[in-house]
C-alpha cells in the first residue's frame, strides 16, 4: 500500500484529501505544522508528499528545499495563492506538481496516481538497467535471470548461467579451474575439476560466435580462464 504525507494547516481541507486517498488505497498521515511534518517527511518513508505553501512553523518552500536534499520522491504543492512567481519557485525548488485552491478532490486523486505511476515506472526501468551487464553482443539481465546474444534469447542451466554472470562481473581477470569452481559451486574443491571444463566448453557453444576459436572465454593455457570484452 502507497503511503501518502499530507502537510496542511487546515484540517479540514486535509481530512477531505485523506478521505478521497483512502478511498484509493492509500495510506494517508497528516501532519497540520510545517515543523512536525518536515520531521516525520524526513525521519519515515512515503511514497509521495502534498505540500502546503502557507504552514505555522516553517513554510512549504522551506519543507521542499529540505526535501528535495534527501528524498526524490513525488512532492505535489497546494496553495490559495495563484501567483505564477510562486508556481516558478516551487518547480525551481523541486516540486513535480503546483495545484491552486480551491480544488477538486478528484482532480487530487488523479494526479497523486499519475504521479505515483510515473516514478514506479521510472524506477523500475532504473532498476532493470542498473540490473543489466553487457558484454560485447551479450546482454544478461540479472533480475529476470535472462539473457540475450544478437538480441536473440538464449536458455541457460542454472550453473551455465551464475558462470558467465560470475565472468561478465570480472572481466579481463584469470581464474583458475579451482576459484571457479569454488565461487560457482560454493565448495571446496576436490581436486576434480572435470565439471568445470564441462560447463565452459558449453557457454562456448551457447555464447561464442565460433566456439572453436572463443571471443569470450579465453583459456589461458596453464592458468585458467579470462572473459574478454
């Protein structure tokens, strides 16, 4: 459930928010002074904040300035004042949204879930590139534990896929049969490194353009094995 952190000195203007989220799905705080609602803004977790401009203690620029430092986060402004200087500033100061007083609730509803939406989306494109290793024409998503070789998917065994993670990780770097094996198999090694050999000459067959002359995995005679890129 989205958490929502209402900031507004009149009550019941912030109740009608809260009631209408609610109805939504979301789990709505108010705080009705701008000091107390910095401190809860900063010290708990939500999902999106409605900022009022005018607020006892300190007031909604000086919240979203302070925000805007450690969150990154939706913040939507509410204001009666309908100047354009302060809709510029508070865009200038980080706000994604400005709506004037008075306003429809629903109108509140929608924007606090376009907005919402938007940074999930985002987010998890972030994270899916930040989840990404490419390596030549090889693209291996390690969220979704897929991968692509000339944007074609190709099936991986679970160990012929933690191996070229494992190598496109720690490119250019010589591993012996025996760190492989103990990073891979997460044992220590017996001395039989048969299994090793038997998993690399496989990624060659999935992986290499030639297997017989690899580009990738290239065996370094009396050393190991390096991942080129």
């Amino acid at each position: 459930m989205k958490k929502i952190l209402i900031i507004e000195d009149e009550r019941e203007i912030a109740l009608l928010q809260k009631d209408y989220l609610q109805a939504e799905g979301f789990r709505v705080t108010i705080e009705t002074n701008g000091k107390r609602g910095l401190r809860r803004a900063l010290t708990e977790a939500y999902d999106l904040y409605i900022l009022d401009l005018i607020l006892p203690g300190i007031d909604g620029f000086a919240i979203l300035k302070r925000l805007r430092k450690e969150k990154n986060v939706p913040i939507l402004m509410v204001s009666a004042k309908k100047d354009d200087i302060d809709k510029v500033k508070g865009f200038g100061l980080g706000a994604d949204d400005y709506i004037c007083k008075p306003f429809s609730p629903r109108e509140l509803v929608a924007r606090v879930k376009a907005h919402i939406d938007r940074f999930d989306a985002l987010t998890l494109g972030r994270q899916m590139r930040e989840a990404e290793i490419v390596a030549g024409e090889i693209r291996i998503n390690r969220v979704q534990r897929r991968v692509w070789i000339n944007d074609e998917e190709k099936n991986f065994t679970a160990r012929e896929y933690d191996l070229l993670v494992f190598f496109a990780e720690n490119p250019n770097q010589v591993f012996s049969k025996r760190e492989l094996f103990s990073k891979i198999w997460e044992m220590e090694p017996a001395g039989d490194f048969a299994t090793v050999t038997v998993h690399i000459n496989k990624l060659r067959e999935k992986i290499e353009p030639d297997s017989s002359n690899p580009r990738y995995i290239e065996t370094v005679w009396g050393l190991g094995y390096r991942f080129n890129v």
